[in-house]
C-alpha cells in the first residue's frame, strides 16, 4: 500500500515557501545580543500591537537554531552580526534554519554596501538602529510579512491552475469531504506510482487509510477543509529502499462543492540543485560587480574611440582640418555637457574650420523646426527668422515674422527633388538664394516671403538633417554670403557631421528617458519612494541655501485594506492611479512634486511653500478625492522646514500629523490638523 510504495517522484515545480499558519498571533524571533536593545524592540512592539505579537528572543545564533527547531517564527528580525563578526553571514545561516521567512535587519552599522549585500543576500528590510520608531518597525514587519503572503499566493495560484490540465505529471488525489473523514475519488496517472493502482480499485478508500503513518498531510486537508483556504507544506519522510529522508511539497487546494485536490511532489533533487544554482549564481553576480567597475572606464573610452575610428574610415579623403573637426565634434558630444552648451560648441567648432559666415541648428518639434541656437547672425533677423514651416495667418505682415520662409517652403512642398539644391541624403541646398526666390514667387503667387537671409547678404544656403535611427529630429542650417560656396562633397560632409550629431543626441534622449523610468512608480505615475528621498533632500538643502521653506505633505489612503478585500486588486490599483491622477491636479506643474511613498501612501514636496500653504494644498486634495472618488477618502498631514531642520523629523511630523487626521475621522470629532507649526 502507500507507506510500503512511498518513493521519490521528480516532478518540474517551484520551490515552496513554508509559512506557518498562527490562528490568533504572530510570532517574531528577535536575533540580538545586546539584551538591553531586544527589551526596547520587545516594548516597541507590545506598545504597537499588544498581545497580537508574540516576541521570542535569542542572543546568538545558536539559540535562534534551537527556537526555530521548536517553533517556526512569522518573521525573523536580526543584527547584521549578531556573534560580533565581520560579515553578513548571519542572514544566510537563518534563511538556512527558516526558508522562506521574511528577515529584517536591525543594524548600527550605517554603511549602504552592507545594507545592499544584505538586501541581495535576502533580507526584506535594513534597518538603522538609531532611526527604528515603533511606527517605522510595525511598518517594515507588516510590509514584509505582507509581501511573503503575496508570494505564497501566488504560487498556490500557479500550482492550482497546473493542475487543472489532464495527464500533470504531478502524483494528484481529489477527495470529498466527508462528515468524519475524506474518501478519495479520482487521481491521475502520477498517483499510480504512489499507491501502485492501475485499475482504479482503491477509489472510496479513506484518507486515513491512504495516508496511515503520514499524519501532517491528515491535519493539512482538515485544515484546508476547515478554513476553505489552500494549504501548502514541505515534508520529509524516509525512501522506503534508502531510508534517507526525501523532501516532498503537499498542497491541498479546496474546490467547489466541498472536494479537496492534494498535489504530492518530490523535491529533493530540486531543492538541492536549487541551492547550488543559487550560490553559483551569488558568487558570479559578486564576480561581476567587481569587474564592471574595472570595466566601466575601459569601456567608456573603448566607445569614443570606435566612434572616432568609424568616423575616420569613412573620411579618409577628407582634409586634416576636416577631419580634426570630427574629431573635435565628437569629443564635446562624449562630454558629460548641458545640450545647449554642446550645440554653441560644435557650432563655434563648424564656424571656425569651415570658414562658415554663420551656422544654426533647429530642432523639431510638431511639424516645424524652429531655431535652437544660431552663430554669426543679426539678432534683429534671428528673431523674426525662428519659425521655418509655418505658415501665415490671414493679416500677417513682416512686423509679425509669421511670413513663408523660402527654405521651409522647399521642405514643405518636396519641389523638385532631382533639382541641384535637392540630395539623396535628404539636405536642401542653394548657391543662388536670389535666384531662387523668383521662381518660389511665380509657383506661388499667393505666398509673401520673408527673406531675412537674404536681406543679411546670405546668398548661398544649406539645411542638413540631422537624424537618429532614420527619423529626422532638426536640422544643421550653414549660411555663406558669397554664391557658389558649397561643392556636392561639402554637403556630404556636413551630412556625415550631421548623422554624428544624431546619434549622440538620440544617446542622451535615450539616457534622459532611462532616469525618468528609474524615477518613476510605474502604476501612479508620479514619482517613486527611491527619488523621493534623493528630491527632498536636495530641496532642503536649497532651502537652507536661499533661506527660503520647504513643506512635506504625507498622504494615506482611508480603509484602503478593506476597499482591496471588497472589490480585488486590479481595482485597487485603479483607485491609486486615479488618486495620483487627483494629487497631480491639485498641485503647481513644475514646482512642486508628487510621490507614491508606498502601498496606499503619497508624498508631496512644497518648495517655497509655509505650513498654512501646506494645510491650504492638503485640505484641497482631500476634498478632491472625496468628490472625485466617492468611495474612499485620504487623510493628510504637512510639515515645514521652519520647524523641522532634518529629513526624519520633517517626515515623522507630517506622518504624524496625517495619523492625527485619520483618528479625527474615526473619532468623528472636530478637530485641528496637526502640522509643523504645531
């Protein structure tokens, strides 16, 4: 029968997260030698949560093995180096005692490439023992116990839908839940090699008989039948023919109409493989950290020179003054400089070695291209010359500079794409401007002309594009006030120049998104907790600098837990990305910042704003979300840099002054906000 044919099964599925299910309180084990800092974490959770957390303390590590050997904790919270060592193996060894429980640590050492070693060597939380509040430390605990319930989810999830398809190599039992017992009524092919029945005769046979000696998995379909709810649990017991323990995943998932689905999978091999993956991954991933520091600067400079060396390949018939200005171009776009500052440059660079009387970019923007930045013209004209495509309105005259410039009606209209002043790369050309307008004039009689280049004594003019990855996003603009000044081979030249730019403009768009993408929460839309932290503190320091207020604004959603368990997620995640729409609105674009600080929290930054400013914005998103939402309200607080000098107690003031709204709300008594004028 089963307990005489229990052998190991390898089947494909993810490894389990055992997390204990504690029907009336959490447990947390508490790591820590100095016995004076654990009666403090203790106090600071008996103040938070009473008697709804249970605490167990172990000094070393020792007597952590032994705790969780009787019990296994909710969540574990640790010093970094609990034995007074010099390394962060202590997170290690407790993953080893209790996979899959969430670990925070409590750490005095305030140095960021510990708390990252930490965090990658799996530790949900760092925390900095001088800054822990009994606020700060019930937060990260709920958060990571939150986040590991997710988890498990998730891959109960997974393995329930697996299981649906006929033929899953997983050894699977559907029971019906009986008075007294469970009887089996189905199995599929796997179970075979379990209980070793091909005829289907040990269908109606009880749970107990089928599972005799293995009493966990008893208790584990009593309580998924119980509390309706799927169970999952690794176990070991002994391989018949080797008596070595094997470890194996036992899920029971409750179905409609009162069954219970019990999925038996040995993951011994797994697990095991599993592991040595996960330190060979964690010794490559340390390999290559220190490599890419080495890396970076060689590869930086590798860059620039296959740039220039592809540059002068393809210029080798060029002048040296030609192709030191190459050169020269590409060494202001591989500075780290502001783009208008690099645009002077290289067109101070052109003007210079290619005895241009003036040079210009324009860069687009909606179907025109207006001037950027221009050397070796008449500001007079330049003013009136910005626009190039656009065309007049009914009533214009030359005192409004909105008349049709003769470049932009060449572009606009594609006249004669096989005529001189047209090439095969897109640039439009003329040595004879003056003779050009004439022919403009009677192809379109009805057009009025500004033509300042002209009045400026420019006679032979040139618009070259600039483009990245095929798509033209400005134009290099040369002026020449002698006629006949550009040769086939200048346009060329320019052209190359031209592409050069392209590339290392469409490089620093495409870094410039790549930091707004690492700035930004990608479901609200506003700005992430990460630049948070970097925003306000660069705002207090400029306050502090100008001698002028910063205020913080701290936001929570009312009831947001129960409004998720109501109407799920999904809608749940609607509700915030409508909130950080709402906050948004209800602030100054370009001068003040919103954040998502994290789950159902906000954060707004104030430059230049007092406490009664503050007040005035928070009173204002409240009120917008009650009667833009209807279902949900938010309770706020604000601080000011006029009372609070550091980024922990401007946060912890506006923090607190939020809490203080949200009991109004409960007390449903009147009431005065709490904030930094307090």
């Amino acid at each position: 029968m089963f307990e005489k044919r229990w052998s190991p099964v390898s089947l494909s599925s993810s490894p389990v997260v055992i997390v204990p299910m504690l029907p009336f309180r959490e447990t947390v084990l508490l790591v820590e030698e100095d016995v004076e800092f654990a009666r403090l974490v203790r106090q600071m959770i008996h103040d938070q949560r009473g008697e709804m957390i249970e605490v167990i303390h172990a000094r070393t590590l020792a007597e952590a093995r032994e705790a969780v050997s009787s019990h296994i904790p909710d969540i574990i919270l640790t010093d970094i180096i609990p034995n007074g060592g010099q390394d962060v193996n202590a997170i290690e060894v407790l993953r080893g005692m209790a996979p899959g429980i969430p670990i925070i640590v409590l750490s005095s050492l305030e140095y960021e490439n510990i708390a990252v070693q930490a965090l990658k060597l799996g530790a949900q939380d760092y925390l900095y023992k001088k800054d822990v509040t009994p606020e700060i430390l019930i937060r990260s605990i709920a958060y990571a116990l939150e986040r590991i319930r997710i988890q498990e989810g998730l891959l109960l999830s997974e393995e329930r839908l697996r299981a649906q398809y006929a033929g899953i190599p997983v050894p699977t039992f559907t029971f019906r839940i009986d008075p007294e017992d469970f009887t089996l009524i189905n199995f599929n092919h796997a179970a075979n090699d379990i209980i070793g029945d091909t005829d289907g005769g040990n269908i109606g046979m009880s749970a107990l008989l089928l599972f005799r000696e293995k009493h966990e998995i008893i208790d584990l379909l009593h309580q998924c039948a119980h509390e309706q709810e799927n169970k999952r649990r690794e176990l070991a017991y002994p391989d018949t023919d080797t008596n070595e323990n094997r470890l194996y995943s036992v899920s029971c998932s409750f179905l409609p109409r009162d069954l219970v689905m019990v999925c038996i999978e040995d993951i011994t091999e797994k697990r095991t493989a599993h592991e040595l993956l996960q330190n060979a991954h964690d010794e490559l991933e340390e390999e290559v950290e220190q490599r890419t520091k080495e890396l970076k600067q060689q590869n930086e400079l590798l860059k620039k020179e296959t740039e220039i060396r592809a540059l002068i390949e393809q210029e080798l018939t060029k002048t040296a003054g030609e192709l030191r200005v190459i050169v020269e171009i590409l060494e202001v776009l591989n500075n780290p400089l502001e783009e208008a500052d690099a645009i002077k440059k290289i067109l101070l660079l052109l003007k210079e070695y290619s005895g241009l009387d003036a040079v210009g970019i324009r860069l687009m923007e909606g179907e025109d291209y207006p001037l950027y930045e221009v050397i070796g013209r008449d500001s007079t004209y330049t003013k009136k010359d910005m626009s190039l495509c656009a065309k007049p309105k009914r009533g214009d005259t030359e005192t409004s500079g909105n008349l049709v410039c003769m470049c932009g009606k060449v572009l606009s209209d594609l006249l004669d794409e096989d005529a001189p002043y047209r090439t095969k790369g897109g640039s439009f050309w003329s040595n004879e401007m003056d003779k050009l307008l004439p022919e403009l004039k009677k192809r379109y009689p009805d057009d009025t002309y500004r033509g300042y280049c002209l009045k400026e004594g420019f006679i032979s003019l040139a618009l070259i594009p600039i483009r990245a990855e095929n798509e033209t996003i400005g134009l290099l603009q040369l002026y020449m006030k002698k006629g006949g000044a550009f040769l086939v081979k200048d346009i060329q030249f320019y052209e190359g120049i031209a592409q050069s730019i392209g590339i290392a403009f469409k490089r620093k768009m495409d870094e410039e998104k790549f930091r707004i993408l690492s700035i930004t929460d990608r479901l609200t839309g506003l700005f992430n907790q990460h630049y948070f932290f970097e925003k306000l503190n660069e705002e207090i320091k400029r306050a502090a600098r100008m001698s002028h207020p910063v205020s913080l604004i701290m936001l929570d959603l009312d009831n947001f837990k129960e409004y998720n368990d109501t109407h799920g997620h999904l809608e749940g995640n609607e509700l915030l990305r409508k909130v950080g729409r709402i906050i948004r609105s209800c602030i100054k674009e370009d001068v003040d910042s919103a954040f998502r600080y994290g789950g159902d929290e906000f954060t707004v930054i104030l430059p230049h704003a007092d406490s009664d400013q503050a007040n005035k914005v928070v009173k204002r998103i409240v009120k917008a979300v009650k009667s833009g939402l209807k279902t949900i309200q938010i309770s706020g607080g604000a601080s000011c840099t006029k009372t609070y000098k550091t980024i922990t107690d401007l946060i912890n003031a506006a923090d607190l002054a939020m809490y203080d709204d949200k009991e109004q709300k409960k007390n449903k008594k009147p009431g005065t906000k709490k904030t930094s004028s307090d």
